[in-house]
C-alpha cells in the first residue's frame, strides 16, 4: 500500500505596516486642499458688501439649478406680467456664470433706484415700477388719479414727471446700456381721427426722450423712440384704468 506523504509550505509572513502608506496623503492632501478653498471662500466674503451678499441671497432663492430659471424681485402690481422668467440658458449667447453676473447687475440697479425713489420721492413711488424682462429693466411712469405724468391729451410732461424722469437720469446716464422708450395710453379715444392715441402715445414718449436727455442722457444710446397707444395696457381686464397711461424706459442687455 503507497503511504501518502504530507507535504507542509510555510511562507514567510510579509509585515504590513499600513503607517507607512500612500493612501492616507491623499486623503489629508484632499482635507488640505477643502480646508484652503473653505477659507479662500470666507475671505471673498468678508470683500463684499453687505448690498451684494443680498443680491446674491435673492438670486439664490428664485433662482432654480432644475429650470435654469428665476423670477423677478420687483413690479408686484395688478398686472399678471409683472413678474416674468430670466433665462439662463445658453440660447441667450451667454453661459450661466455671464448670466449670473448680467442678472446681479439688474438687481443693483434695481435696488439703486429704489432706495432713490423711496429717499427722494417716497410719495409717488407706487407710481415708478421696475422689473427685470428677460433683455434687460423695464422703468415705468405710471400715471395714478390725481397724479398725471401727462395732462389728458397733452405730451408735456407734468412737473412730477420731470421729477422722476431727472432721478431716473441720474441712476442711469453713466451706464453704457442701450435705451428704448415707450408711450402707452389707455384705450379711451378721441372723437377726430386727425389725432389718435398713436399720436399721443409717440409724442409723450419723444417728450420723455427730450427731458431724458436734457438731464444729461447721452443720445447715442436711443436705439428706439416708440408709441404703441392701447395695445400694450398694464391693467389687461380694465384698459380704461388710469395706471395704462405710462412712459416705458427699458434699460437693454442684449444689444452691443
């Protein structure tokens, strides 16, 4: 009978000194490197105003990563358009962090002309609007009863809105965006057809034009002077209403 012969291997034990491993560099060189870029971010906090970390603030919280979308902070009226989208997308010629900076731009200005209108002319601010569209602000003089920007029938401008106009002048002539100006009325017409609202409505927005300038607008930003009567009412389910009597000023972002 063959015997079965048992044969034993024994290997040598390797010892494994983990302390003497790469993988825990890496690890405390990611640490490292979140611990600086955590500290670099609170220094540029610290850098910036307190109007700007708000600004920021605001975008944040209407601003959605799911729609690339956001809405406006101000023109809360009767109106169902006063508060529309921002579209961040790469349709508009811009990536996200240009249109962030476009965006953030827009509430400065939106908030420079509010804290103006509430400092100097706290009792018609009802009457001066301001939204963010999707080419750029929208300033609006509205009429409100008792308080014309134009008398019935006439393209001069009342003394209250040679007020606003020259405060909208001064928040807005050193900036390098094109301009569009607006005539609206309401849809009240005239018994002659020699002179209509599209008359009216051209001639208060060229007055408005005249006043802008002689406040020290440059000219050379008009890209457009334009009266659109009644078509464009504020107040949609009454365009009667005295508020569709307004000037527009529309601040543009899109144009070079």
């Amino acid at each position: 009978m063959r015997e079965n012969i048992i044969i034993i291997k024994r290997r040598a034990k390797r010892n494994l000194h983990l302390s003497h491993g790469g993988s825990w560099k890496v690890a405390y060189a990611d640490f490292v490197t979140a611990l600086m870029a955590f500290f670099l971010l609170l220094w540029l906090i610290s850098m910036v105003s307190e109007e700007k970390k708000a600004m920021l603030s605001t975008y944040f919280t209407h601003f959605s990563i799911f729609d690339n979308k956001g809405e406006s902070i101000i023109g809360e009226g009767d109106n169902d358009d006063s508060v529309v989208s921002i579209d961040l997308q790469e349709s508009s010629g811009e990536d996200s962090g240009d249109a962030l900076m476009v965006y953030l731009s827009k509430l400065e200005l939106i908030e420079k002309l509010r804290k103006d209108i509430e400092k100097k002319l706290a009792d018609v601010a009802d009457q001066v609007l301001v939204e963010i569209f999707e080419g750029g602000v929208k300033i609006q003089l509205v009429d409100k009863e008792g308080k014309p920007m134009f008398l019935k029938g006439s393209a001069d401008p009342s003394p209250l809105a040679k007020k606003i106009l020259a405060l909208i002048t001064s928040n807005i002539k050193e900036l390098t965006n094109k301009l569009s100006i607006e005539g609206h009325t309401d849809a009240l017409s005239y018994a002659t057809d020699k002179y209509t609202n599209w008359e009216l409505s051209t001639d208060r927005a060229s007055s408005a034009r005249k006043e802008l300038e002689q406040n020290g607008l440059n000219p050379d930003r008009l890209v457009r002077v334009s009266g659109l009567a009644a078509t464009e009412p504020l107040i949609k389910e009454d365009v009667y209403d005295t508020r569709n009597r307004r000037i527009s000023i529309l601040l543009l972002y899109n144009i070079n």
